[in-house]
C-alpha cells in the first residue's frame, strides 16, 4: 500500500517504522534539515524498553504535489503545527488522511478540509501511544509498549477502516477505534497542560519538579477543574479511572505523579510548551461554555503563559 507519513519527529518516525516492517510503501515527508538525515542515515529509531535499534530505508520527498495520490496520509506533529500542512492536504487528490497528535479542534480542522478540499476527503483523528527524543543526529529514541494508536471519525465509523487494517495487518500495532475520538482527545488535554505545566515551570528539569508538592497539588486541581468543564458540556470523559482519581483519591494522584516522574525513563518524553500553550486556548471556548469557575486552571495558565512570553522576548 502507498503510505505518506508527514512529520517525521519522534512519533511519526515510529509509525513509518511499523508501517515500512508492515510491508507497506512508505514515503516520508520532511523538511530540509530531517530530510538529509534521513537521507544519509535512514530512519534509525533505538527502542529504549525492547533495547534494539533498527535501520530503514524510507523514500524521502520535500513537497507534496496536488496529484500525487497515497491510499493513506498520516500527518504526526504537535496542535500547533497542523494548521500549516492543511491547506497542502486540501489541494492533494488522496482521499484517506488520519492526523495523530493532541488535537483541541478536531471539528473546525475537518471543516476546513471540508471547505477548502480539491477532492472529498475521509478525516479520521488519531493518538499514538508512544512517546520518545529525538537526539541531535536526528536518530530517534523510542519509548513504548507495543505500538498502539487511538482513532475515530467525528461522523461515525472511520470510512476508510479495511485500508487501515490492512495497513497494519503483518504488524503488532493495535488500532483502537473510539466511538467518540474527540471527547477522547479533549480529555486528554487536561492532564497533558496539568502535567506538562509543572515540569516547564521547572525548565524540564523532573527531579526538581517532583519535588514540588505544592504544584503537584494544584496539577491534580487542574485535572479535576478541566474534567469537570468536559462533564458540564456533556462529553464522555476518560479514561473514568484518572476521572474518578482526581475527584476521589487525590492524594493517590498526586503521589503517582511524583513518583512516575522520577523514574528515569520520563526524561525521554519529549514536549514543547508552545504546543502546551495553544491546547491551554484550545480549551477557552469550553471554558466560556462551561461557565465554572477554574482558578487552579487559571493559576496555571497565567504562571506558565507569562514565563513563555518572556522567553520569547
Ligand atoms: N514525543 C513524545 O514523547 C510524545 C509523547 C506523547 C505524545 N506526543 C504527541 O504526539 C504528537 C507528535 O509529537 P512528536 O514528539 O512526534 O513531535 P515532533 O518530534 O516535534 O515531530 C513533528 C514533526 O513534524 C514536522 N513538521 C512540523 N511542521 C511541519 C511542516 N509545516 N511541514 C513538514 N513537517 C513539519 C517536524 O519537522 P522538523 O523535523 O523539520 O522539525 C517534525 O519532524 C504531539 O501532539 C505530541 O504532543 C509526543
């Protein structure tokens, strides 16, 4: 099968790993820079758990032309990326897109296709459960269980669900199709800016940040602030066990937290703060919705935004 994969960072990289093992024909996407180093040294992912390295070979392309059709186009970046391969997707004539990644406007995305698209297009949203670095070479460093993807369609069965299996049929790689794929991305937000606050207000640097029980606290907070705006506007929030942790046992919350980020594997899951920053916007229009009041939420945001603009200065 002829697979695009666009974005080729930590996780994209892996997903064009499975899919080239998959027996599928994969092309990757890059820009200049990830482009020669795939170019001379291959896609070379270390798996940090199974403690083995693997080597392919990838065709590489720079552009991508209206008729230059895949069966499938995965696009694999951060929230605040999407935004600039849209319109190049919208002009192409392939039919089948899954765009993986924390998403917080899943609907006005699949409008924009919508509008804007050359040739109808079946969107399906994704996550993969995978997380990693990407070290100075470029060569990827993956962490991982056994390779699993979240997805679903705003509108029902994912159109396109025999290309997908097939896709992955001779790989190990489960596809967990979600009846409500948005509700599913947007509660996943809420534990990601909890999270990800506290370790950039600690310039990333966890053994400092699990020492801070104050912040800490206010995550789980934040956590049982951001669910309950989802619950108010009605949607399905999970997964029901983090949901029912931070409303009932947040002190066993709070202490999983420190502890997971002490061990030594979590300074290999990589984030940026301006991803961070446009899932915190991502969520005002559910805020103004929701009309609760969120003050650990905004205690966070106000502390984290003003630390950003100040390194942008
Ligand atoms: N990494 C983790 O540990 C982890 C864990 C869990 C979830 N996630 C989530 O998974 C998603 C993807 O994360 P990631 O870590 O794989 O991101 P990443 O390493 O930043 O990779 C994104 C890739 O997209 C490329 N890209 C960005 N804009 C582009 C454009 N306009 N045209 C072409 N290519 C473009 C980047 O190109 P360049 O190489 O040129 O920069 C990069 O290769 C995010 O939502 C992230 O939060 C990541």
């Amino acid at each position: 099968m002829r697979i695009l994969v666009i974005g080729a960072g930590v996780l994209g990289s892996y997903l064009a790993h499975v899919l080239v093992r998959g027996g599928n024909e994969v092309t990757i996407l890059a820009r200049v820079k990830r482009a020669a180093e795939l170019q001379q040294d291959g896609l070379v992912i270390r798996h940090y758990f199974q403690r083995k390295t693997t080597v392919d070979q990838v065709k590489v392309i720079a552009e991508l032309q209206p008729d230059d059709v895949y069966d499938l186009i995965f696009v694999v970046m951060k929230y605040n990326d999407f935004p600039a391969v849209l319109p190049i997707l919208a002009e192409n004539e392939s039919s089948n897109i899954v765009l993986v990644g924390n998403n917080g406007d899943t609907r006005s995305m699949q409008r924009f296709f919508e509008d804007n698209s050359r040739t109808p297009k079946n969107v399906v949203f994704g996550f993969q459960l995978s997380g990693g670095v990407r070290e100075e070479n470029g060569h990827v460093i993956c962490i991982r269980a056994g390779g699993q993807m979240v997805l679903g369609s705003l509108d029902g069965e994912v159109p396109f669900k025999p290309l997908m299996e097939q896709a992955f049929k001779q790989t190990k790689y489960k596809l967990d199709y979600q009846k409500d794929i948005n509700a599913w991305l947007l509660s996943h937000i809420v534990p990601i800016v909890a999270i990800n606050s506290v370790s950039y207000l600690h310039d990333g640097d966890l053994a400092q940040a699990s020492k801070d029980k104050v912040r800490w606290k206010q995550a789980v907070a934040v956590m049982e602030e951001g669910f309950a705006i989802l619950e108010k506007l009605k949607y399905p929030v999970n997964p029901a066990v983090l949901v029912n942790g931070v409303k009932k046992h947040k002190t066993l919350i709070y202490q999983g937290m420190r502890f997971v980020h002490k061990l030594r594997f979590m300074k290999l899951v990589d984030g940026s703060f301006s991803e961070i920053a446009a899932l915190y916007q991502s969520f005002e229009p559910l805020k103004g919705q929701a009309n609760l009041l969120t003050p650990a939420w905004d205690a966070f945001k106000q502390q984290t935004f003003t630390k950003y603009a100040l390194e942008q200065r």
